[in-house]
C-alpha cells in the first residue's frame, strides 16, 4: 500500500506541476502569438534572424515562467534546514527576534542571468559592432548629401514622441515608443531598457515587425506622396573617389561630432564605427570577419531570445500593447514621409539634371539594407532601365546612423 500510495503521489505532484493548473488563458494567448510568429519568421522569412529567436523566447517563458525568476534567498531555521538536507556551516546568518536564521541563497532562471546582457545594455552595442564590420560606407561618404535625407527620414520618431506623451504615456515611456520608428531594432531595444524596460516586449515586436514588414508598408507610402512624374527622375550616380585614409577617418569623426551632439548616442554609434574602423584599418582581418559573422550571430541569438523573456502574458496582453503597436507603425510612416517629403523640398533648388528622385528618401530609415532594395524594385517597376539601388543605399546608410543618434537625442531630452 505504501508503494501505491508512493506512486499515487507522485502523480498528483506531477499533475500539480504540470501546465495544465500553472497556465492560465493569457498564458495560451501568448503561446498562439509566438506559433504565429515561427511560422512568419520560417515560411515567410520576415525578418527570420531575430524574429525566430524572440518568437521561440516569447514561447519558453510562457510555458515556464519560472525559467525568468530571479534569485532569491530563503530564511531558515537549523531544523528547517535538517528537515530540507541544507547545509548549515558555509551560509550567512541572520538574527531576528532572538531566532538564528541560515540564509540559503537559490539561483534564478536561465533567461534571467541571460537578460542581463539586455537590461545592462551590453547586447545592442556590442551588435552594433558587427554591423559596423559589415557596412561599407564608400556610398555615403562619396555622396554626402544623403546624410541630409536620412536626419530627415527621422522626424516620425519625434512625432511620435509627442503624440505619445499627449496620449498618457510618461515622457520616458513616449520616447521609447518613439524610436520604433526608425525601424532599427538594437536601438529600439537600447533606448527602451534605458527609458521604459516594462515596455521592452511589445517595443521589441514592433520595431522587427516593422523592419520585416518594409516591403509591404513602405511602397503605398510612397505612391500617396509622390506622382509618377516624380518617380520617374532619373538620377546618375558617379561613384566617387574614395580613398583608404578617407574610410579610415571616417568612423573616428563620425564618432567625435556624434559624441559632441549627442554623447548618449556615443554607446552605441562608436560601437558601429568602431566595427567598421575594424573592418577598413586593414590590419584586423581576422577580428573583422570574426565580427561579421560568428561573434554577430550569437549575440543576435542571445539578444532575441533575452528580449522575448519579457513577453510574459501580464506585461504584453493588454490594450496599451495595441496602442503602442499603432504608435509605432504611425512613427514608421511618418519616417517615411519626411524622407520623401524633404527630398522633394530639396528638389525645389536643384537644376533638372541633378533633380532627386524623391523616393530615396524613404530608404532613410534605418532598415539596412531591405528599405533602399525596395525603393530600387519601385524604381525599376515605374522604369526598367531606371536604378537607384547606390542612391537608395546610400540614404540607408546615413538612416542607419541618424536613427542611432536620434536615439541619443531621446535619451538626452529624456533624462
């Protein structure tokens, strides 16, 4: 009877532990949602590299919530730590009332000690590093005016920040919802552990969706403000003379004004720079392609599976979830527009040969590179023979870094 009675126990614990009484219905809710987004990160390929991983976190924390927990140190008695196989010598004490208490620490979750990479903003910036690696700035320095469209491409961002703030959101809360619309997902995720980490989970979807999400919002944005006259300006494109010294400089002055302008940008565009001033020094291959690939990649599997950990079911279903969803795709038009909308500014005082096609200036934000190939397939879509893949690129590039230091900015008007 006592091995039955044994057994019948130990099934009931089972059955207690199990996720059948833990979970409740939001718990269900937020496992439906990361089904969902496996299957867009898998068969649809949108934005796979972080959406997968973050899909998958969002999945571990609400199948097992304590898989976040953070430690905690348990109070015992010397009986209580006899009765529970503790051992007492090696543990602090602590005297209450006249009692001896042991203190016997426990660890937390794994994704807990993961996260504090996140929390701690190490991730982001280090990310940054292996984008820095990866981008060839040549485009942007031999076309320079391109840094004008991509400043420009960021108004969204402090659009958004007011309206936000005119809708109840704290300053703080405002600007990270802001950022979103820069489509730059470490920055999003930077700004936002600084100024609003309980917000961290639904900003971290918004700012990937979007990005994923370039191909299909960015295009009808562009035909409502710009006319087909307008869409087909043709531009020439004479790639300049750019020299090994000039590459090499750049990083370190883009580093410098950056610092100066706004020096709580600097965390993570010296990090960008810094990849790249490893990537075109010339004397760190090695380290460079290091950087570009296997150092990247596993901080991109540790950052997206640390961020989904604060996708718990308390913290994301709920309506602000939405409003900051909505928020954040208002943030990514008017990013959109205000590229378009200052190129065509721009072309008010230019000569007919040196015209812009407004269109590259939508590829301001900082989607890199998804946003400048889309502006050049609705080049070649309205003219076959009409590419500006090295304009469209160029602009995304300087999106790439003004959304970085508009980042700051909201840091800096924040704090």
């Amino acid at each position: 009877m006592e091995i039955l009675q044994g057994f019948v126990d130990a099934v009931v614990g089972i059955f207690e532990d199990s996720g059948l009484l833990t979970l409740n219905w939001q718990n269900y809710v937020m496992i439906g949602i990361s089904i969902v987004l496996l299957y867009l990160a898998i068969k649809k390929q949108y934005e796979p590299l972080l959406l997968l991983p973050i899909a998958f976190g969002m999945l571990l924390v609400n199948l097992y919530p304590s898989i976040m927990a953070p430690p905690t140190t348990q109070l015992l008695t010397e009986a209580q730590c006899t009765a529970q196989n503790v051992a007492v010598s090696g543990h602090a004490k602590t005297v209450i009332d006249g009692v001896t208490y042991i203190e016997n620490p426990t660890y937390g979750g794994l994704l807990y000690y993961l996260y504090q990479g996140v929390k701690l903003g190490i991730y982001p910036p280090l990310i940054f590093l292996g984008i820095g690696c990866m981008t060839d700035f040549g485009p942007l320095i031999s076309n320079p005016k391109s840094l004008i469209l991509g400043a420009a491409a960021q108004i969204g961002i402090f659009l958004t920040f007011t309206g936000a703030i005119f809708l109840g959101f704290t300053e703080a809360e405002a600007g990270a919802i802001g950022i979103i619309g820069g489509a730059d997902g470490p920055t999003a995720i930077y700004v936002t552990t600084k100024l609003a980490p309980h917000l961290l989970g639904s900003i971290a979807i918004a700012a990937y969706s979007y990005m994923a999400l370039v191909p299909i919002v960015q295009p009808p944005v562009i035909k409502a403000v710009t006319t087909k006259k307008e869409r087909l300006i043709r531009m020439k494109y004479t790639a300049g003379d750019v020299t090994k010294t000039t590459k090499i400089l750049f990083p370190i002055v883009v580093t410098i004004i950056a610092g100066i302008v706004a020096p709580k940008s600097v965390a993570l565009v010296g990090f960008l720079m810094f990849g790249n001033l490893i990537r075109e020094c010339g004397v760190l291959n090695n380290l460079s392609e290091t950087a570009q690939n296997s150092f990247a990649n596993i901080l991109t599997i540790l950052l997206g599976i640390t961020v989904a950990s604060q996708m718990y079911y308390e913290d994301f279903v709920k309506p602000q979830t939405l409003l900051i969803l909505g928020l954040g795709l208002v943030a990514f038009i008017f990013d959109t527009i205000g590229g378009v909308v200052f190129a065509k500014f721009l072309n008010l005082f230019l000569p007919k040969e040196k015209k812009i096609n407004p269109m590259i200036g939508a590829a301001g934000i900082s989607a890199f590179p998804m946003s400048g190939r889309v502006v050049n397939q609705m080049g070649l879509k309205e003219d076959n023979q009409n590419f500006l893949l090295m304009q469209s690129i160029s602009v995304n590039v300087s999106g790439q870094v003004a959304s970085v230091i508009a980042g700051g900015l909201i840091l800096t008007l924040v704090s």
